[in-house]
C-alpha cells in the first residue's frame, strides 16, 4: 500500500501479524488539515508498518509491508441482524439540526396556533401546505430570527420569531395537471402569528432572495400578504430609517415579466399592502382589512382613532377594484389561486366543448333588451373553465379568464345592464389594464362587443372621462397578442373601436353575429343630429315624431351586420353557434406570444 498524496501518518489502525480483510480502513493520514482515510486494497496479513504515527510521507511512498491470504468466513465476522432491529441513533450534528429546525413547526407553538384558528384564520404554513403539492415546497431561510439579539436572548429568539415571521420558499403548485417544471412556484407568506406578520431586518432579506430567483427563473410568485408592516423594533442593525431597502422596487420589477398574486386575510397594513398592491392580482377573504396604514400611523397623523376592522375592508375595496377576487376564507382563497394559476401553466389536455347551439339564444330579439353578455360565454369556453376578475368595479365591462379547447384566453364583454353598455371612466380603466395583464403573459384576447360607445355628458367629464376611456386605444395600441373581436349588438362609434383593439381590422378578425347594428355613433343621436333641419321642419307632436322614427329605421337598416360585411369593414357575420370553432381556429392559427411583455399598470 502506497501513499496517495504528500501527508503526515496520523494513526495506525492495525498492528504487524494482523489479517486485514479488503476495504478494512487500516491508516489515517492528514493533508492540509483534512484527514484521509486509507482502506486495504486486497485481503492481507500484515507483515510490518514502514512508517510510524507522526512520519512524513510523500506521494507514492510505500506505507507497510503485507502479504496475500486466502480469506475465510470467520464467525466472528458473521452479520446478522435482528428482524426487528431498532434504528441507529443519529449523529449528535444531525439531530441539534432537527431540533433547530422543529422550533419553526406550528407544532411547537400550540398557543399561538389555537388563537389563530380561534379567529377563523390558518396559519402560513398551512397555507403553503394547501396551496403546493404534497413534498414540493423547499423552504428558504428557515432559521432566521429577528434581528434583536442585542435586546433578547438568542434561545428566546429562536422559540419567539421562528423565520423572523415569514416563510419562503419554491414549490410545486397544479404538477399533476402542468409537469413539475411549468408547476414551480415562489412562495412568500408572512406570518401573522410571529410579530403580527411585521416586515423585519431579515425577512426582507428572505424576500429580496425569493423575488430575485422568482425573476432569474421567471417563476410565477404567491404572496400571503398579510401583517403590520415595518417592524420598528429590529435593533441589531445600525439603521436611522430603511428607506434604502431593496425589497418594494424588487418585487415590482416582477411586474409583467412573471404572474404575481397576492392573497390577503385578517389585517394587510403599510409595506404588507405596499406589495400586495404591486401584485397583477389580489386575493381577499370578506373578513380582510387592506390599508397603506393601520390604526397606529392613521392616529398618529392625527386622523383620528379607528379600529382595524374600519380601515380598507375587503369588500369596500372590491367595489373600488382594489381586490380582484373576494372569497369566503383563506381556503377558499388558495382553491381560487390554483386555479388561477393554473391559466398560466400551459395548455390543458382534456376539456369539454359546451352546447354552442345555446349561443343562439343569448341575445334578446327585442334590440332594447338587457342581457348579461357572460350567457355567451357558457356557449364560447370550455365548461367549467370562466374566472370573472374585478367583479365588483367597473361593471360596464366585464373581465376574465377562459379556456377554449384546453387553451387559456383573456376575455372582456360589454355590460348592457349597466348604463346600456356604455363605458365609463372605471370599465375603461379595468378593460385597459386587463388588455396588459393579457398581453404581458402571453394571453389571446377575446372581445364580446355590444356598446353604443363611451358614456357622455357632464357628470360623466367631472370623471376624467377623455383620460380615462384613451387608456384602451394606448393599451390596445401596445397588444402583443392575438385578439379576436365578436360583435354581439351594438358596435357603436369610439367605445366599440375601443373594444375591438381601437379598430374593427385591429383584431385578428372582427365578426359580428346576425343582431348586429352599427355606426359611427348611437343611432338615435345619429338621426337627431344628422337630420335635426328636416326634424325642426315638423310641428312638435305626432308628425316629428313619426319622422324620427322612420329615418331611425333607415339609420337601422343600413347599420345592419350584414351591410358591415358586404363593405368589408367587418370580417364575417356568423351563425353564433359557430362562433367558438371561430375562436379555436383562430388560436390554432396565431404564432405564441412569450411572456414577460409588461408592465402592467398598478390600477
């Protein structure tokens, strides 16, 4: 046996006379401070030991003289073991690890646990237990403690602040439908049983680490943003103020380039709001409270004194388009993010086609009646597959996502219940920043149309109403996706242009269904204000009157789908049944759109 490398003999593990069996560990030696152990090369009785504990050797160096032998069975060589044999005890290093490790379990804190569910509420790593599949999730920054060592024992630390109040980590969310690749996910959730979910000196840091991987890697992220906000008492760190903190430009520098998601229960204040804000879109429990401040900083501001529960509940922020989706509890709440998610991951393989004849019905055959144009899309999707977003804000235009033939689609349709389908500032302001959302991540959009135009009048310019409504020519005009546009009704001057990617040859294709009327505005203001000498040539009463109507039939019957088609300003008109084999034949044919096409505006 030779020396491998130049080291200094440290122990002999056998002595001359000595049958040493192959692979026996036989020599120790020590280079650059590193032992190595040696092990016999063959079966051999040991004849004598060259060099002693202490010697210096060089590589190559002979290290003992041996001879081979005939190996033998020897019963005291035998092994046997029990058939029930009790597991080796662990390494002392191994289990000081574990027992670290489990002061971060909820099992560890009984106490704070039961007040939680007390409340109704889960706990951080329950929800990320839900919401990843079985053994996916890796856990970043586990053993991190509040940054107040130099005010609290460090053993107090570690039992009072496991993960400095915030767990972290990349898991797995929808694998057994999308693949482990498309299902990985960043996870961020503050926990509220830890300092009240404040943001503390290191829990920052575990966020600024997560949100660069999520970039890197353009994971989709899910952020649990419930909690206070800064945590004024992390002392260890000699800092005036943090406003140099990285992690709010960070996580915004997300936006578009992956799909974030926030998810907000019990009380979301101050930095918390901050980034659940920068989110595309936000998740609330009815019992949530979202505010840029809670109780304290409004008192001290001098605003006045208010309970949590009075600052930003989550369904007054619903109305106002804060929050995108209001859900019953924090189950609930996970159930509805997989399956949001989900329209990020990629193509599903198996659907079910609707009953597309029941199109056909939708619109009312008296042009005047309401209807809600969401009917058309239980005739358009695969069944089972519409999420409305933004329900509760801007309700002339409804928004959402979809599924046609296993592929995701945004959507938006026109609200004839609300003001006859005319787009006010908020629609246009919640059409505008879906068509980012869509167009940032790669989403074909599909336009239901039935409008007779932007809202006007004064109370309607008090809104900022010229700002608001040009936002969907701007953001139409920066679409990176396909967009197919189905007239349902009315397609009426700027607001249906609007609608249909700021002009009917915009879209992929426009196509109108046999109820659709056009014009380049209202038919009514068309004839008052085109034909208002021949209207003021007749006496007021039954003769005007009569007039009005006949030349309103004539602006009707030219306006018709059909004569939009016959002058090619529309595409086709169609047998609504046919409309979703429309759709999925335009899909087939458009080129994919990579995602990370932001940004998406914050509102």
């Amino acid at each position: 046996m030779r020396a491998p490398l130049q080291a200094q003999v440290v122990q002999w593990l056998v002595q001359p006379g000595a049958v040493v069996r192959q692979g026996e560990v036989v020599l120790v030696l020590e280079a650059m401070k590193m032992e190595h152990e040696l092990r016999a090369p063959a079966t051999v009785r040991v004849r004598e030991l060259l060099r002693a504990p202490g010697d210096l050797v060089a590589e190559g160096e002979a290290l003992w003289a041996a001879e081979a032998v005939q190996a033998e069975p020897s019963a005291d060589r035998v092994e046997t073991r029990p058939a029930a044999q009790a597991a080796p005890a662990l390494r002392a290093d191994l289990q000081r690890v574990l027992d670290r490790h489990a002061l971060t379990d909820d099992a560890q804190r009984p106490d704070a646990v039961a007040r939680r569910h007390a409340q109704g509420l889960r706990t951080a790593r329950e929800n990320i237990a839900d919401l990843c599949d079985a053994g996916s999730f890796s856990e970043y920054g586990q053993l991190a403690v509040a940054a107040q060592s130099n005010r609290r024992p460090l053993d107090e630390l570690r039992r009072q602040t496991p993960a400095d109040g915030m767990v972290t980590g990349i898991g797995g969310v929808n694998g057994a439908l999308f693949g482990t690749e498309r299902a990985r996910t960043a996870v961020l959730a503050y926990d509220a049983t830890v300092l009240a979910g404040t943001q503390g000196f290191r829990n920052h840091q575990k966020t600024d680490r997560l949100l660069g991987l999520a970039l890197r890697h353009r994971l989709p992220l899910v952020l649990f943003a419930e909690g206070g906000g800064g945590r004024p008492g992390d002392t260890d760190m000699p800092i005036v103020a943090g406003l140099h903190v990285p992690t709010f430009a960070a996580f915004a520098r997300l936006n578009g380039r992956v799909p974030t998601l926030g998810i907000a229960a019990g009380r979301c204040f101050a930095g918390n709001a901050a980034l659940l804000g920068c989110c595309d879109t936000i998740i609330a429990t009815r019992g949530a409270n979202i505010g840029m401040g809670g109780p304290a900083m409004v008192e001290g501001g001098g605003l006045g004194r208010f309970a949590p529960e009075q600052i930003g509940p989550a369904a007054d922020l619903h109305r106002c388009g804060v929050v995108d989706l209001l859900v019953d509890d924090e189950a609930q709440a996970v159930d509805v993010a997989k399956r949001y998610l989900a329209y990020f991951q990629g193509p599903l393989a198996a659907w079910q086609a609707p009953d597309a004849a029941l199109l056909r019905e939708v619109v009312p055959e008296n042009r005047l009646r309401a209807y809600d144009t969401r009917a058309a899309l239980r005739g358009l999707a695969d069944s089972g597959s519409v999420l409305e977003l933004r329900a509760g804000f801007g309700i002339g235009i409804h928004t959402g996502l979809a599924r046609i033939e296993g592929r995701t689609v945004g959507w938006m349709a026109s609200n004839p219940g609300h003001l006859g389908g005319a787009i006010d500032a908020d629609a246009a302001d919640k059409a505008a920043r879906f068509m980012q959302l869509c167009s940032a991540h790669g989403l074909p959009l599909v336009s239901l149309v039935d409008t007779p135009g932007f809202m006007v009048g004064p109370q309607a310019e008090t809104q900022g109403q010229v700002r608001h409504v040009s936002r969907m020519f701007v953001a139409a005009a920066h679409l990176r996706v396909p967009c197919f546009a189905v007239v349902l009704r009315k397609g009426y001057g700027l607001g249906a242009m609007a609608m249909a990617a700021g002009g009917f040859h915009g879209p992929d294709f426009t196509i109108a269904w046999p109820t659709g009327e056009f014009g380049g505005m209202g038919l009514e203001g068309a004839v008052r204000l085109g034909f208002r000498k021949e209207l003021e040539a007749q006496p007021e009463g039954p003769q005007r009157e009569s007039l009005y109507q006949r030349l309103l039939a004539q602006q009707y019957e030219n306006g018709q789908a059909l004569r939009m088609g016959e002058t090619l300003e529309i595409d086709a008109v169609i047998d609504p049944a046919h409309t979703r084999a429309w759709l999925a034949r335009g899909l087939a044919s458009a080129r994919p759109v990579p995602a990370g096409g932001g940004p998406i505006d914050a509102w």
